[in-house]
C-alpha cells in the first residue's frame, strides 16, 4: 500500500530536490507545502504516513507546526529536516514527538535512510549532531502548572507511540490522568497496551529506598526492569514524576540530589527522556538548589 509523504520546506529547489530523491520509490505519495499554515492544512486534509518537516518556516515555524500537526495528526510520523545543529533545537524537536531529524548538509546520505527507518518504528538523527541526553526539571508555581508540563510531556510521547513511565504522589495521578484525557489521549488503551505504566511514589520508594538514601543497586536494577518491560513493544520509553521531589518536601537534601544523580545516568545510558517536575523553591540561590539543578540537561520555571 502506498505511503503519503508531505514535505514541507519553503525552498523549492529543496523540496525539488526531496521529490528527486524519492520519486525513484514507487512506494511513497508525495506531497508539498511551502510554510507553517499550509502544511498544517494540508496535514489534516490527507493524515500523511510522513511528515518531513523543516524549522525555519514562514507563517509558522517548524516547532509549532509540529506541535498542531501531532494533535491533529496523532499517527502522522515527523522527521525534521533542518540546517539547525545545536543540541538544544534538536533536543526540542525530538521532544515534540518527531521521530527523526536530518541535518540538511546530510540530506543526500540521510534522507532514505531516516525514512526507511522512522518508517519503521525506528528514531534517526544525523552523525555529528549531539543530541545530549534529555535530563530535564521545571520548577513550577503551582499545581496546575506542574501537573500542565507533566501530562504535556507524556501526552507528546504516548502520541509518537512512545512508553511513558510515570511516578506520581496518589492525588497527583489521579489529576494528571484527567488532563491527559483532556489532551485526547486514550488512557485507557495506553494501560491496557502497556504504554502508560504508573506507580505511586509511596510504592516506588521503598523499592530503593534503604535507610533514608537511595541504594544504587536497587535502584538500577528496579528502573532497568521497568525500561526493558517497556521497551518490548515500544521503540523509546520516556519517564516522569516525584520521587525526588517527594525526598526533598520530607528534607532529605542530599539524598534527593543523590537520586536524580541516578536518574541521569538512566537518561544517559538507556536513551530515555526524563522529566522532573518540582514545587517552585523559595530560595533559588542556594547551594542545594544549584547543586540539583547540576544533575539536570535543561532547567525552566513555570
């Protein structure tokens, strides 16, 4: 059965030059759009199998597209084609729920390649661009803020077909399902096809918890568990929540920093995106508080 692939770029000669290179695969449908508003159009009208997607897009740029084009094309696959190479836009482009991004000095070695691969179920990235591990915190004013970044975070990766892996205090779950509902996000079908995986921080830290510090151990070996039970049938797995937010609300400073310590080196060695969402802190020019957010890739408030 054929696929549909939209291309969108504002360069003809670069789109031109896309529709050469895969006019040699029977296979693919192609389409175009010149900007941001167009493709978002477009998207809707045809649910394109593929979506190849530049950043630097007039009317609306890339980034946003991407963001509308996965509510309102949630089995659309999007692979970013871009002359951007910092780890931060590749970083947030991924984290849009893209599957791929192709560096367009690479487009002539990479294009079939990151298709057939994204295609698949697979992520592509360009050699050369160091897409650093995504580690990241938001400090939040309030509930609603940080319970709005969480369900934001799971809802782009159960979108892409992602595993999200989730650890919330028991009125926090409760509330954070509800919002991903609202982000038409069929919770249900996630749990029940093991895409959603929840716990209760009261019953994910006595797992690791020996002594009122984190076992380095056991943490390992519970959370590489839970990653490899994910990725099963899931090509990347993300993870969210308050454990060490939790540690830190009972005053336990050093091992909260200790326990996200650990949670980077999972972002690091088992390729999983990590959210950490705390209570905006009174006092941000403390020692522990830049010491926590050392342990982190990227630090917001919200």
């Amino acid at each position: 059965m054929p696929q549909s692939i939209l291309i969108v770029d504002d360069s003809e000669h670069f789109r031109q030059f896309v529709c050469r290179t895969l006019v040699e695969k029977p296979e693919f449908l192609i389409f175009q759009a010149s900007d941001g508003l167009e493709a978002l159009q477009k998207a809707q009208d045809l649910q394109p199998d593929l979506v190849l997607l530049d950043i630097g897009l007039p009317k609306l740029n890339g980034l946003e597209a991407a963001r509308r084009i996965r509510r309102l094309c949630p089995e659309s696959k999007i692979i970013f084609l871009s002359l951007e190479s910092s780890p931060d836009i590749v970083r947030k482009a991924l984290s849009l729920g893209s599957q791929g991004y192709i560096h367009k000095p690479r487009a002539q070695s990479d294009l079939l390649l990151a298709i057939e691969a994204v295609l698949e179920g697979k992520r592509f990235v360009s050699g050369g661009l160091e897409a650093s591990h995504r580690h990241e915190v938001h400090f939040c004013s309030d509930d609603s803020a940080l319970l709005g970044s969480a369900a934001r975070f799971i809802a782009d990766a159960l979108k892409a077909g992602d595993a999200a892996i989730t650890v919330f205090t028991a009125s926090h779950r409760a509330k954070l399902l509800q919002q991903l509902r609202a982000q038409s996000v069929d919770i249900d079908a996630a749990v029940q096809s093991g895409s959603y995986i929840s716990f209760d921080v009261n019953e994910m830290l006595p797992i690791f918890m020996v002594n009122d510090w984190p076992d380095s151990v056991r943490f390992f070996e519970a959370v590489s568990s839970l990653i490899a039970r994910a990725k099963q049938k899931h090509p990347r797995v993300v993870a969210c929540g308050e454990c060490s937010p939790t540690l830190l609300a009972q005053g336990k400073v050093e091992a909260t920093v200790q326990l996200e310590h650990f949670w980077d080196e999972v972002a690091r060695t088992h390729d999983v995106d990590i959210l950490c969402v705390y209570p905006l802190p009174q006092d941000r020019e403390s020692d522990a508080f830049n010491r926590l957010c050392a342990e982190h890739s990227a630090v917001s408030f919200r």
